[in-house]
C-alpha cells in the first residue's frame, strides 16, 4: 500500500517539477494493480498522485519585497542558513549567527536569487530549489527568540586540533558530513569514484553496527537494536541533521517500531514511508541528489535482496548503479577507480574508526593525517596512470536503456536465470562500449562558454576544434573548473588552435593552466594576423580574417576583430574592440555581412555602436558578461540598441553557454 502511494506520488511531483508527460508513467502501474485486482494500493497510487501534484502546486515558495516574519533555522551552514516560516524558506547569510533550530524574528528584505556562475559550476540555486528554497532574504534586523544549543564548533575544535589541511576536510566529511568540495584533489577523488568513502553515510555505520553484532553475537540483538538506533541518533546531531542521517535514522527508529507490532511492515513499505515523509515535508527534495543517490538504490536493494550473493557481486551491483551516475557528471570512466576502490575500502573503514577515536584522543590525528595523505596521494598516482574512456555529454536514451538492462540483469539473477542475467550484462557492455567510442563526425558549431566576466568561443569546423580567448578568473582556474569539463562534455580530445584577441585577463588568462592540463595546439595572436598583408590566416582549416588592421592605442584599441564563415554563416567576434575600431571597419569593409554578432566589450558602451549595429543587421547578438559584474555590463544603452533595431540577443549571465549549429540548418543548440 505505502509503495504504491510513493509510485503515485513520485509521478505526480514528476510530472508538475519535471514535464506533464511524465503521467504517463501512471499507465503501466495502474494497468498492473488493476489486472492484479489491488483496489486498495490502486486507490491510494491514485490519491498519492493527486496528493503530489497538489503539494507543489500549493508549495509557498516566498514572496519578493519587505519582509518581517518569525523563522525556524532549517539547515546550518558555515556562512549562510536556510530559514523556514509560514511564507516560505529563504536563504540567508549569518555568517554562523544563528544555530540548528534557533527561532529567529528576523526583518529584512526577499530578493530573487543573482548568483555568479560560469560552465561546469556548482549549481548553487539548483541546489537551493531542491530545498524548497526560492529567495535569498537580507537581514536588516534579528532578534532571537530562542537560541538552540546545537553548535559543535567547540567539539570540532578539540577533535581536529592535531588535523589539518586535507585530512582535516576528510575527517570533517566521515564524522560530520562536511563537503570534500574544497580538497584540491577532490577532482582526483570524484573521477575514481572515491568520494562516497569518506562521507558520513550508511556505508561507515553499517561497519560499525557490524562489528558491534560480532561483539555482542545473538545474545545481544535486542541491546544491538538499541545501540543501532542510538547510534544513528549521535551521527544524526553530528550532522546537523543532514539528510542521509535522518533517512538512517528513520528507517532504524520505524524498524524497530515496527517489531512491536504483530502486523509488521515489509522493509520495502517502511522505506516507502520515509521517503513518503522526506516528500510531504519538501516536494522538490525529489529532484536533489540526495534523494537520487539513496533511495532508488535502497528500493532496488529491497526488490531484489541478495540472498547469498558474495561481496564481489554486491561490488558488481554498486558499481553499475552508479556508473551512469558518475557518467553524467564527469564525462568519462576512469578504469582503476572502481578495481582499486574495493580494495580501498577497509582502508576507509580503519580511516572513519581512527576518526572516531579524535573526540577521546585527538593526538591519534597525526595518524590519521598519514593515512589521509597516502590515500589523497594515491588518487593523484591512480588517475595519472589509469587508461581513462571519454563519453561525452550522454543522451536520455542512453541512461533508459542502461537500467532497463540492468532492471532485467537483477530480474534474472534473482530468478536464477544465468542465460538471460549474463546477456543483459553483455548489453550493459554493449552500451558502455558504443557511449566510449570516438566521435569521426564533422562539426559545424559555435559555442559562446559562459566563463563570468570573460570570453571564450568554441568554433567546431569539421574535426578541428578551434578556442578564441580562455576567458580568466583570478578565483577560479577556468581551465580546469569550467573550459576541460566543457570540452570532455562534447567529446572532444584535443584544441587545434587557440586565438587571443588581445591581452586583457579576461580574454587570455586561462591559456596557461589550459596548456599545461588539456592538449593544445598553436597559440596565435592579433600580431600573428598582423603579419599577414590582409589580415587572413587558416587556422585548423578554417580561413579567418582580422578585420582590426590598425593595431594603435590601447589594449581594446588594438584587439582583434575575427570574421569567419560556418556553414553558411557569417560569424563577427568583435573583441573589446571599441566604438572607432568600429568606425574605421564601416570604412574599409563596406560589404561586411554578420549573422552571428559577439558585441564587443561584453555590451560596454564603448563598444555597438548604434551605426554599427545597424550596419552589419545580424541574425542574432550575443553578449559575453558575467553575473552582477562590477562593470555593469551589459550598458543599458547597448540593450536599447539592439531592442530598437529588432536584433535578437542572448547573454550568458542569464542563459549561460550559448551554442549554434550551423549545418544543415542554421538552430541553437541545448547546451
């Protein structure tokens, strides 16, 4: 009955946050439960439907504007807290002000959300979106209420006073769940696979609770039932109450609820109930991936127990779960990264055992951080050598089909069926092998990355790849963060060529750290085009010409101005070439034709000029521009120019990556 009210929510909530198609999930369900004649789970599959639809429809998702209400803290981070009143839930930054729990009066002001971003970013409003949060609120005044004491500042202190580094942001994640995001060699720990190993999880508790039935044996079930609960009641507060812990901590308490009643419940129908209840509290906790990572995982585990299946095939089982997972997040498969991590894993487990023993012994650190260098340094050493498979971006239908086989793979293994389980596992081969193979198409595309503050335009000829600017953040590495995970995304092994439209940050700062981390091909510049009488060089086979021929003033003054054609197209990436550049172009180039138009100087209105502007017509203009830059970029006078003309314009500060395909029809491209 719970299951079914869960299948009939999910589809519902599906169908509202997602696409109104998804309803026709209901079909194969009903049709089953009718032909079964389950009126009752038909009943509550339809009313949870019902149920979940309305709940986000009547969602109170925050209003914009002056606001005075009382608010609960929801969740606590390091700078910021998630509040929660009768109106809504609202962001705030605290800067740790406010403890788990307080009740806070709180007047201030609801702003939409303007966060910083650029290509491959954390997606820190999706996340928030995923908590039921839609307003960020500036406080102006606070008074507490009451001020909860759930504040482990201090324990952390003493725990961690012989950590750091590294191994304190690892010790940090296994006791308390803090994120490894900051690890300079998280990126090694996400391409092998490894990061669940050294996050607070049921993984490390279900060790211990292990160790603790061998100690008691089964004369001690009722005190290890006990010993559990409480067990995941401790990692519960030491969370702060982070989700996973409450998921643990629920299907513990209702488990053990549940032997008191002589009607007991299936494990699959008390896991439906937590999830129930995750659901009806926050109807978008559905699309996090909290939700995505455990749940599907713990139904499958239920569907299909593994009764007398070995570590090995358990290993199997995990893996391929999450390989689709890891694919869509990082582009490619790392072949080491699953063999090794199996053989990492008591590793990880004496590496959370040692972690509890900080909070008696904090001297045991200096262990602990030798343990936490060998295995960061070790990730380092495995992702260097390891044969690793690019997939690219992957396609919807890539991922229907992989659990569609690996759905059969578990069907049949549990039936004992080992000629059917063994031929869906060579079609989950099949699959992997097809999704790794190299693209030999040719490509006709333009991409304007969003990089922030910056350019940077993929142009796709052919099977030449061609890079003008890197863009440049003196926070963030470009090239590592935004620009390589960008082109592992469209498949593609190798840059051709790169051109430098003039030597601003912005434009070229990247280049170096791209060099050194990606192969790369030639490096040109405006004076290479310079050298040339006309200002044309082919550059990975495409011919493009520099129509900014004088070279004189500033760094803008002197910025290229590259004219080149896709398909058949006409693309114009003007640089930071200013408004007299502009002038002397109309002069020299009276034919010039444009479709595509990347407006000088990220929409400054020193740049597009009106003339200018109505002078090439093109199809479409595109604004490289950072969110709530400093500049103020776009100019408003630029905006109304294109308005008043009727150009079309897009901008990467609010659709970020803007693509083109060129050939056979001139479209845009989902990026």
């Amino acid at each position: 009955m719970l299951f079914s009210a869960f299948l009939g929510m999910t589809i519902g909530l599906l169908s509202v946050l997602v696409h109104p198609l998804l309803l026709l999930l209901l079909l194969p369900a009903t049709f089953f439960l009718f032909r079964r004649r389950e009126k009752g789970k038909l009943l509550a599959l339809l009313l949870a439907l019902g149920t979940g639809i309305l709940l986000v429809l009547l969602f109170p998702k925050g209003e914009v504007g002056p606001l005075e209400d009382v608010f609960l803290v929801l969740q606590r981070k390091e700078s910021y807290c998630l509040l929660l009143s009768a109106k809504g839930r609202y962001l705030c930054y605290d800067d740790g002000r406010f403890n788990l729990f307080s009740l806070v009066r709180i007047q201030g002001e609801s702003l939409e959300f303007r966060f910083r971003h650029y290509e491959h970013s954390f997606d820190f409003e999706g996340y928030l979106r995923t908590r039921g949060v839609f307003h960020e609120l500036r406080m102006e005044e606070a008074e507490p209420l009451f001020d909860s004491p759930l504040n482990l500042d201090g324990l952390k202190t003493y725990a961690f006073s012989f950590l750091e580094g590294e191994s304190r942001s690892l010790v940090d994640s296994l006791l308390f769940g803090g994120s490894l995001a900051d690890l300079s060699s998280y990126p090694d720990l996400a391409d092998l696979g490894w990061t669940s190993l050294f996050a607070l999880g049921g993984f490390h508790l279900s060790f211990l609770l292990w160790i603790a039935d061998k100690v008691l044996g089964r004369k001690g079930r009722s005190i290890h039932r006990l010993f559990s609960l409480l067990l995941s009641f401790l990692f519960l507060i030491l969370s702060l109450f982070r989700a996973s812990m409450i998921r643990i901590f629920l299907l513990r308490a209702l488990s053990l609820l549940n032997r008191r009643f002589k009607r007991k419940l299936p494990p699959l129908e008390i896991l439906s109930l937590v999830a129930l209840l995750f659901l009806l509290f926050n109807p978008y906790f559905l699309l996090s991936s909290s939700f995505a990572y455990s749940f599907p995982l713990l139904f499958l585990l239920r569907i299909f127990p593994r009764r007398g299946r070995g570590k090995g095939t358990f290993f199997l089982f995990l893996t391929l779960f999450f390989l689709p997972y890891r694919l869509a997040a990082e582009y490619e498969f790392v072949l080491l990264g699953p063999v090794l991590q199996f053989f990492l894993m008591p590793l990880s487990h004496l590496l959370f055992l040692l972690s509890l023993l900080l909070f008696l012994l904090p001297q045991i650190g200096l262990a602990i951080h030798s343990i936490s260098m060998f295995i960061l340094s070790l990730s380092k050493k495995v992702v260097s050598i390891s044969p690793s498979f690019s997939t690219g971006r992957l396609p919807i239908l890539f991922f229907v089909l992989f659990y569609l086989l690996f759905f059969l793979f578990l069907l049949f293994g549990t039936y004992r069926i080992k000629k059917y389980s063994l031929l869906s596992l060579l079609g989950i081969g099949s699959l992997l092998g097809l999704s790794v193979l190299p693209d030999f198409s040719n490509h006709e595309e333009i991409h304007f990355i969003d990089v922030g503050q910056g350019d940077a335009t993929l142009v796709r000829h052919g099977r030449s790849n061609l890079l003008i600017d890197t863009g440049g953040d003196v926070h963030n590495d470009l090239a590592t963060d935004c620009l390589i995970p960008y082109f592992q995304s469209l498949k593609i092994t190798r840059i051709d060529a790169v051109l430098i439209t003039h030597y601003d940050f912005d434009h070229y700062g990247a280049l170096e750290s791209l060099r050194r981390n990606f192969p790369v091909g030639e490096v040109l510049d405006v004076y290479d085009f310079l050298e040339d009488e006309d200002g044309r060089l082919t550059v990975a086979g495409l011919e493009i010409e520099n129509l900014n021929l004088w070279g004189e003033g500033d760094s803008n003054s002197q910025s290229a101005v590259f004219s080149f054609a896709l398909g058949e197209k006409e693309v114009l990436i003007m640089g930071d070439a200013p408004r007299t550049v502009e002038a002397k172009i109309m002069e020299r180039f009276p034919n010039l034709e444009c479709d595509v138009l990347r407006l000088g100087h990220h929409g400054s209105k020193t740049s597009s000029d009106p003339i200018f502007l109505s002078f090439l017509d093109p199809e479409v203009g595109i604004l490289s521009v950072g969110v709530d830059n400093p500049y103020g970029h776009p100019d408003s006078e630029t905006i109304q120019s294109l308005e008043q003309r009727n150009i079309p314009y897009r901008r990467t500060d609010e659709d970020g990556t803007i693509a083109f395909r060129f050939s056979p029809t001139f479209s845009i491209m989902e990026t």
